[in-house]
C-alpha cells in the first residue's frame, strides 16, 4: 500500500473537490469514505446556488460529482477512520478491523458531527468506551459489552463483536428494525450518561442502568478532537485559518467541518483551498530534506 502524500477523509462535496485537487497536483491521494458519496447532498431537493448546475437536484449534483471522479480516475476506500495519530513527518489512519493507512498529510472532510457526547464518553475513551467494534472485538472474549448504534449499517460490527463476547446488547439510535443475530439482545432504552463502577462500566439509561466491560458507541463520524489527538476545535468545528490549515503540520480541514455556513459551494472551494495547502506542505517537506 505504501506512503500516500495526500489521505482526504470525507466524500462529501468538500472531500471530493480536495482528491481531485491533489491528484490534478499530481499527488498519491486515498479518498476516504462512503462509496454512496454523500446523502446530504444526494436526498437535497433543489440546490440554487451551485455555480454552473442552476436549480440543480441533490441526485443530479452527486451524479456529476461521481463522473468527475471516475474521469480523473479517483477511487474511493470505502472505510471509517476511528482514530488519526500523528507521527512526526507523516499520519498514521486506524481503520475498521485494525486496518492501517499511512500519509504525509490529511484532510479532514467529515462534516458536522450531531449531538454532544454523552456525559462521561470523552472521559473514559479508551478505558471503557470505544468508537471501532472490530478494532477491539478481541479485547471482550469471555466479557459482555454495549453497542450504542446510529445507523442500520453498523449492526455488522456488532454481529462479529458478539462472536467473541459472551453477551452483547445492542442499542438502536435509528428507527429500522434491526437485523442482527440471536445471540445480541436488542435494547429499547435511551442511553443517558456513561461513568466507571469499579473495573466495569455502567450505562445509564432512561430506564435503569446497565453493568457492563465495554461500551462501543458507533456513530456515522467522530467528533475531531477525539479523531484527532491535539487538535483545536471550536465547538464542534476544526479552527483553521484561511488556507484550511490546523493547528497540527500537515493537517488540513474543510467543509461543514471548518465551520458555517454549511453551503455544498462554499464546501467545495474550501477542499480546493486545503489540497493546495496540501500540495504546498508536501512540496515545503520535499525542500528541507534536500
């Protein structure tokens, strides 16, 4: 798989614009994210304002956008990056199943996360409360464990958690029926706050508590100081200057994730802005080790 120069995490119309920026910079670029491209884009009814696409509809839009991609050649990876950590000179991405991605730089193009985290989730990240199923799946073997789920298609990670674990209850946050194996015991409650009792956690829940070794929270995206260690937020938006750059050498964000307005035109030239920002870092880099 090797090095990329450019890792762009978001398939929304930010993300998009930044892989095609670093690949027309002639870039080794992984695109990151949903091969169904964005569904805020794609259920949007009527986009007035997108320059050169007048009264276009959201599947219109994201129909374009895929074709510009295929033209260029882009391919999507289709993964959830848990965690971003970075390494000095480069960025080391943790995929589902403990897969690992290594780049020079990273954009961040995941949009808003919705929601606050529950009271004592970012506390016990780590010791507790886990955001990757499949990552920390073996750490359970003989244990019981919590799958707090926002969307139907999370339920494979909690079907192959509960074929190491002894017990797993499994929390819809969706209203689809879930279909999942017998082994997992579905939970209608209300998850209210998480905290430590003793080696074990304890999930409050509207309607009592659960006793358990783990809770794993799987959400559609990471809230970015918890994907990125060190990172400065601003709320739930990454500070950036004017050229997309972060606090962090070499990483970058864009889009919704950068602040408002939360425009799909406004979304777009922030991603050009960040690979140019980019490209610029890696060619800085390039120069000081001559």
């Amino acid at each position: 798989m090797g090095r990329y120069d450019i890792a762009v995490i978001g398939t929304g119309p930010a993300g998009l614009s930044a892989a095609i920026t670093g690949t027309v910079r002639n870039k080794k670029v992984l695109l990151l994210g949903s091969k169904d491209l964005s569904l805020k884009v794609t259920k949007a009814h009527k986009i007035a304002n997108y320059l050169g696409l007048p009264n276009a509809g959201g599947e219109e839009l994201s129909a374009a956008f895929q074709k510009h991609i295929d033209e260029m050649g882009i391919e999507i990876t289709e993964d959830k990056i848990n965690a971003i950590y970075g390494m000095g000179d480069y960025y080391v991405l943790q995929g589902g199943e403990n897969v690992m991605y290594e780049a020079t730089s990273v954009i961040l193009a995941t949009g808003v996360v919705a929601g606050k985290p529950f009271p004592g989730e970012e506390e016990n990240l780590g010791r507790g409360v886990s955001y990757c199923a499949t990552c920390d799946a073996a750490l359970y073997r003989g244990k019981n464990a919590v799958v707090i789920a926002y969307a139907p298609k999370e339920e494979p990670e909690a079907d192959f958690l509960a074929e190491m674990a002894d017990h797993v209850y499994y929390i819809p946050m969706y209203k689809e029926e879930p279909q999942l194996s017998e082994k997992i015991e579905i939970v209608r409650k209300k998850p209210v706050s998480m905290e430590r009792d003793g080696s074990k956690m304890k999930l409050v829940t509207d309607d009592g508590e659960i006793l358990t070794d783990g809770i794993f929270i799987l959400r559609e995206a990471i809230s970015p100081k918890q994907l990125v260690p060190g990172l400065v937020t601003d709320g739930p938006h990454v500070a950036v200057d004017l050229q997309m750059k972060t606090n962090l050498p070499g990483c970058f964000a864009c889009g919704d994730i950068a602040g408002t307005p939360y425009q799909y035109i406004k979304a777009a030239g922030q991603g050009n802005v960040a690979a140019l920002s980019a490209v610029s870092y890696l060619d800085e880099l390039k120069r000081r080790s001559k």
